[in-house]
C-alpha cells in the first residue's frame, strides 16, 4: 500500500472507520433496552444483570495496551475486520444463551472484538486523514458510542417487538458481517501514509507497553476516561430498567428517553471537538464534563423531583459529559511517549475507560440492591467525578511539560 497521490482525506474511509466503532456501540446499547427480556427468559437478578452489562469491558482491563502493540505488529486494517469478524461469531453464540454463564461468555468474547475495533479504528483514521482535517476526524469518531447507542436503542424495541432479545442479537450479526466485508475492500485502496507495521520480537512489544503504562500522561488520562466512563455506563445501563420499574413508563418510552440521552452525548462529543479546534484547553473540558455529570447526577435519582425534572438533569447529564471522550481519545498523540507508542497509548486510553466500565455498574447495582433502590447512587458518581477532576489536572500539567519540551527541541 502506498500513499495516495492526491493527499487528500479520504472521508469514506474515515466514515467507515467510525461506523466500526458505531457498531461496537450497539453491542453496549444493545443490552440496556433488551435486560428485563432476558432477566425473564433466563432468569438472572439485578446484580447479574450489571456483571452482563459490564464483563463486555473485562478483556480491555488486561488487554488495552497489548492490543496496542498488537495492532501496531500486524497492521490496524486486519485487526479491524478480523475484530468484526470475532464480533459477529460472539453475537451469534449470544442469540443462542440458555443461561446466564454463557451469556457471559458470549459478551467477554464480544467485549475482545470490540476492544479490537476500538484500537485499530483510530489508526485508520490517522492514516486516512490528512494532518488538517484530523481534529475534525476524531472530533467525528468521539462521537461513535452515544450515535450507535441511540440508534441501537430506538430500533431495539421494535426488533425485539418481531423477533425477541435473540431476533436483535441475530440481526446484529447480519449487520456486522456486511460491514465487515465493505471494509475490508474499502480499506485495501492507498492511504496518505502507510500502515505503522513493526516487526519487532516480544521482548519489544513488553518494552513499548512498559514504557507507555510508566509514562503518567498516558495513565492520568486514561483513568480520567474510566471515572467518566463508569459514571456514563451507571446510568445508561440502568436507566430503562429505572424508568420502567420506578416511573412507569413503557418499554418503547424508556428505550426512546435513553436513545435520545444518548444521541445528546454524541453531540457533546461533536462540540468537544469543535472546542479543541477553536484552541480549548483539554483539561478544563475534561473538569466541566466530571463536574457537570456530578452535580447532573444528583437529581436523576432524586425522588422528591418531579418526573419532568429528573429527565431533563438526565438530559444534561449526559450532554455536558460529551465534551470528555473527544478530549481524551484525541490525547493520545501528544501524549504518547513516542511517536511509534501512539497505538499503544490508545489502548491504554481504551483500557482506563474499560476498567471504570467495569467496576461502576456492579457497585452501583450492590449499592441499591443494599439500600432498596437508587437514593444512594449518586454518592457513587461522586466519588468517580472527584477522583476524574483531580486526574485531569494531571493531565493539564503533563500536557503543558509536552508542550515545553517540544518548544526546546525546535
């Protein structure tokens, strides 16, 4: 593959990379709006419920930086098909549970496919795009989780209406199959650079990832990603159980709330990226978004609220915390300890948000199943929101020492 002559982005491509992550996406906002169907069918409680919704985010925990060094060793295009691949045969086992273990099985071997895709996107997207239009790129790709959540979400119930929770999952599947085979034909035209293969031994692989997990901007970003990815996943994963169980409301009506919550955070990714470009400070975003979702929190779970009230701070809850995933997934380039190491940074970027993915869901379930309902719950997303400030001041400080050390070199 060579580069292209005419320099210019590709946007089909840079499209079709982020439609990859927009389908990873419906693997997240495919469970939320399908639970209580398969809490009946296969009958499963309310803290099993948060291990089905979290365990999808276990294999990036252990595996973010070494599918780094994975897509970096044998090239970002066939990590990104074959992880569609692997992503459309766990789907399919899924369709088929009988149980509540291998339901968890199908979602840990979904939760590796996408960790795939989520690592080897981006560097398509490095490649595809000339260096200008790359802020508006990945001000684009930022956006993937909250559109595919919300597209996921308002076709779910009508999908599950014609064929159950197994008729989603299989129609799923046919969807990332077709996927899967335009990508790989798109993606074999030249780029504007070429693929970043290193044909290095193991010991290396160990050595980049060690350099990249001992660097703190790298790590203090991708922690600041976990605390606002586990805060986003307590009340997304939740919040149409909530809304059908607490409110009352239909299960059509709460897939619809979500799916439009949803869609308001992938605009905030947009005009995260649009704030960067205008020379935003990336830490501040970073505050505001943990800030907001904080003191937002408080009132979704609020009780003594009016029904009216509590959906519009669920609203802002999660359109004041777009503005963060653009901020730290676009980090990954200027924090990188080098410029090989870019890969591998983005999967510890992915592997911090997993690992808030991870932990916030099943705590958040043991606080209210504790207490009887979901009055305590915003202590948890304070606790997260703190811990996400005091990291992004980490990151202002690492960014600025970046900055400085560039400025010395030149």
């Amino acid at each position: 593959m060579t580069p292209a002559a005419d320099a210019r982005t590709s946007w089909l491509v840079v499209g079709l990379a982020v439609g990859t992550g927009i389908l990873g996406a419906f693997q997240i906002g495919k469970v939320p709006v399908a639970l209580g169907d398969m809490r009946v069918d296969l009958g499963f409680g309310l803290i099993a419920a948060g291990w089905v919704i979290s365990l999808f985010n276990f294999p990036a925990i252990l595996g973010g930086a070494p599918m780094g060094a994975v897509v970096a060793r044998f090239g970002d295009r066939r990590v990104a098909v074959g992880g569609l691949i692997v992503l459309a045969a766990a789907g399919f086992g899924g369709a088929f549970a009988v149980d509540e273990t291998t339901l968890l099985v199908s979602r840990f071997f979904e939760g590796l496919a996408f960790l795939m895709t989520q690592v080897s996107a981006p560097a398509i997207i490095q490649r595809y795009a000339r260096s200008e239009d790359q802020r508006l790129a990945f001000g684009i790709w930022g956006a993937y989780m909250g559109t595919g959540q919300a597209i996921i979400m308002l076709a779910a119930p009508l999908l599950i209406a014609a064929g159950g929770w197994r008729g989603l999952w299989l129609v799923n599947v046919a969807v990332i199959l077709i996927f899967a085979a335009v990508l790989a034909v798109v993606t074999r035209r030249p780029s504007l650079k070429p693929p970043v293969i290193r044909r290095v031994g193991f010991a290396e692989l160990l050595r980049d990832m060690k350099r990249t997990l001992s660097s703190p901007g790298p790590v203090a970003v991708a922690l600041c990603f976990g605390t606002y990815a586990g805060n986003y996943l307590i009340v997304v994963g939740f919040l149409p159980t909530m809304l059908v169980e607490d409110l009352q409301f239909s299960r059509g009506a709460a897939a619809s709330v979500t799916a439009l919550a949803v869609a308001l955070n992938a605009a905030g990714n947009l005009v995260g990226g649009v704030l960067l470009q205008r020379g935003a400070r990336r830490w501040l975003l970073l505050v505001i978004a943990h800030a907001g979702m904080c003191l937002f929190g408080f009132g979704i779970f609020a009780e003594a609220l009016p029904i009216a009230a509590r959906l519009a701070l669920c609203l802002a809850f999660f359109g004041v915390g777009g503005v963060l995933p653009t901020s730290a997934l676009g980090s990954a380039t200027r924090l990188a300890p080098a410029p090989h190491l870019v890969p591998t940074t983005n999967g510890v970027i992915v592997q911090g948000a997993a690992l808030g993915q991870f932990v916030a869901p099943p705590l958040a379930a043991v606080v209210a199943t504790a207490v009887g309902g979901w009055s305590l719950s915003p202590l948890v997303l304070t606790g997260g929101a703190v811990i996400g400030i005091a990291l992004a001041l980490v990151v202002r400080n690492r960014e600025s020492a970046a900055v400085q050390g560039t400025s010395e070199r030149c």
